[in-house]
C-alpha cells in the first residue's frame, strides 16, 4: 500500500474481480432527560441521554455506542466505531477499510425549524451516522448477507431518512489501480449517461449539491469551443478516435461540440491525476461548502499525508435508503458500468457512444443499463423510480409513505 503516496496507471486492469464499498448515511433520535417520548407506541427502543449540549459530544458517543451494542451481534461481521480505526502506515488518517465503521456525519441534518417534519417532534435530538462498509468482493455470496444484516440491525432502531441522506458506492480493485484507459472511457460514458443515471434515483439527487453532475459542473466543463487548454498527449487523441465518434466534432448540435471538445481535452491527458483532476467540481462564490459531484474521482488523486490514493470511483447518485435490495442492485449498476469500460473493445465502447448521439425516441437510465448488460437491474430500478415524485421524500423511509421512522425488516 506504499504506493498511496504515488500517482497509479496500472499497465493492465481486465484481470481480477472488481471489489466495492458502500456508505449508507441515516438520522438517529435520542431523548433528553425525561422528556415524553413522541411515539410511545412505538416498541422500538429510542435512547435517552442526561443533557444534549451542543457543544459536548458526549450524548454522539452514547447514541453511537447503543447502535454498535446491536451491529456487533451480527455473525462473522466486524465493526467498530471511529475510535477503533486504523491506518496504512506511514500515515495517521488513510484508513484500512478491512471492517465495517459507524461514524458521525455532520451533512446529514434535520430540519428542526417551524414547518419543517422535524418540527413536530421537538423531544427528539437528532444525529447524522453513516455506516462504511469493508472492502467487499463483487463476487462474493457472503457480500449479500453482510449488506442485509447492517440494514436489518439499522432497521431495528428508530431511524429516519431524508433529503440530506444518500448512499454511495465505492468501485475499485483491491490494492491494484486502473489503466488509464479505463478512467477515460467510464469518464466518456458517464459524459453522456451521467444524467439520464439520475432517471433511477429520487428527484432530489439531480439537483443536491454534494451529487452534481459532473458533465455540467466538473472543471472539464469549462473548456469550450474556444479551443483546448494546454498540450495533448498525440497518443491519448489517437485512442480517442478508436473510441468516440469523430462525427461528433462536427454535429449541427453546439453543446455536441462542446462535449467533443471537452472529451478531447480529458483524452489529451497523459496522467491519471490531471484527468482525475478536471473532474472535480467548479467552487463557486456563493456555495459555502465545496459541491461534490455525481462521480467523485478524489480517490484518483495522491494527497500524501492528507488522504492516500486508493483507486476508487465514487457513486453519489443514489438518495439514502436502507433497503438492502436497492443498494446492492445499484451496486451492480456502479461495478457493471466500471466493467463495461474496462472490458469493452475499442468497436464495441465506440457503438455505444454512437447511440448516445443517436438515441431512440424513448432512452432513458434503465434502457441504458439494458445496452450495457445490466437489464435485470434495469428492471428492478426503473419500478423503483415509479415510486418516486417530485419533492416527495416519504419515500425515502423504505416502506410506507406515511411512516416517520424507517420500518423494521
């Protein structure tokens, strides 16, 4: 693992089985002192702390040691809370992703102010958690069991979902990096799927600043039809027209121009770090915080003692859930679309740029998944994404529309 320090371009990527993580974000309750509990029929345990003083942590703590009371009874799974974690020598915060973790989330909010849901339980307390899973093989059974069970234990609490939750999928290969041909044909797929991804997912995702589109607000997209930044690397352009279709350059369409444009400045790129680097997301002036993308690819980047390079595609597409169906079928989107890019031919990548320049009358998220080898998931997210409405985040509690509390398996 020396080699987090250090920019990876593997020479080879088509052998070995994709790996991936997954980060699951909720809000848990607790109760001060001997408030009234807001749902008393409710026989789900909420937990009550002497005092909540926002600037003492210690009730956090306590809520995070009565969830891990529960997770640590689940067989054959290891978990532990921030204060168990471990690093990758030489470094104190590159982390070994090698058990599950509970930690704090300071994104994932309620809102508590008048008119907002939370409002009308003023009792409640609440705290943003997230779960992270252990790297987890793509092939392994067991993988469906361990997902399962850490949303059957989170379920057996009172936990709420919102806007503010989502869960993302890490896509990697173990200890081993990608070519760089393959970051730039998941880049050149997602130039033109990433939005038609977000037809999956809830409403609320498309719009979310931590979940923005790369194709529309990633540092890529400032290059335009005034020309290319820089110097290309002549062998990155020559793969490029093995892969996209020169045709593009040329449509009537500007903003095919545009996207040509922009796609031949990222395959000009000779470094995995520069590509991965024109990814991340534009700091405006008026954001307070820096806005994450629909993609993350900080993974890529080699930050030392400030993170450590670990090679993997970030998924933030998906809004919060713990229904386990859901995300390990989004999972299999996320490991099949890093999959398509890795295998594919030069011809067959090719052809499917080519229908996303010439789409049929109705090409959408899942008849995307259906061209690339995904159609059982295809299936089962588009008759998930009926479900959803416009500003309608009930949804999101993972059964009845009406429920507060996610209800237990």
């Amino acid at each position: 693992m020396a080699h987090l320090d250090d920019p990876i371009m593997a020479l080879e990527d088509r052998q070995g089985v994709l790996t991936f993580g997954v980060e699951i974000e909720f809000l848990m309750p607790v109760i001060e002192g001997a408030e009234q509990d807001p749902h008393p029929e409710e026989p789900r345990e909420v937990l009550r702390v002497s005092e909540c003083n926002p600037n003492n942590y210690e009730w956090i703590a306590e809520l995070s040691q009565f969830l891990l009371k529960s997770l640590r009874k689940i067989p054959n799974l290891a978990v532990a809370g921030e204060e168990g974690d471990e690093y990758v020598a030489p470094h104190d915060n590159v982390l070994k992703y090698d058990h599950w973790r509970l930690i704090q989330d300071s994104s994932v909010q309620m809102a508590t102010k008048p008119g907002y849901l939370g409002s009308r339980f003023p009792a409640y307390h609440w705290d943003g958690k997230e779960i992270t899973s252990e790297v987890l093989s793509s092939t392994d059974p067991d993988r469906v069991r361990k997902v399962t069970e850490v949303c059957r234990v989170v379920r057996s609490h009172r936990v709420h979902l919102n806007e503010n939750t989502s869960v993302h999928i890490h896509v990697g290969r173990g200890d081993d990096g990608f070519t760089l041909l393959t970051v730039k044909k998941v880049i050149t797929f997602l130039w033109f799927a990433d939005l038609k991804l977000f037809d999956l997912h809830h409403p609320s995702r498309r719009n979310n600043l931590y979940c923005l589109p790369i194709s529309e607000y990633s540092r890529l997209t400032e290059v335009d039809h005034t020309g290319i930044m820089g110097t290309v690397d002549p062998e990155g352009l020559n793969q490029m027209t093995q892969h996209v279709p020169e045709i593009m350059e040329n449509m009537k369409d500007g903003a095919y121009q545009n996207k040509y444009i922009q796609l031949k400045q990222m395959w000009g790129c000779d470094q995995v770090t520069e590509v991965a680097y024109s990814m991340l997301i534009k700091k405006t002036a008026i954001n307070l915080v820096q806005p994450r993308g629909s993609v993350g690819f900080r993974r890529f980047t080699p930050q030392g003692k400030t993170g450590g390079n670990t090679n993997t595609f970030e998924f933030r597409h998906m809004a919060g859930s713990l229904d386990p169906d859901s995300i390990l079928h989004w999972a299999d989107v996320c490991i099949g679309i890093v999959n398509f890019a890795r295998n594919t031919d030069a011809s067959t990548f090719r052809d499917q740029i080519s229908k996303f320049l010439h789409p049929p009358a109705v090409y959408g998220g899942a008849e995307v998944l259906e061209d690339i080898g995904l159609a059982k998931e295809a299936k089962f997210l588009r008759t998930k994404a009926r479900l959803y409405k416009k500003d309608d985040f009930k949804f999101l509690q993972d059964g009845d529309k009406d429920t507060f509390f996610v209800p237990p398996m």
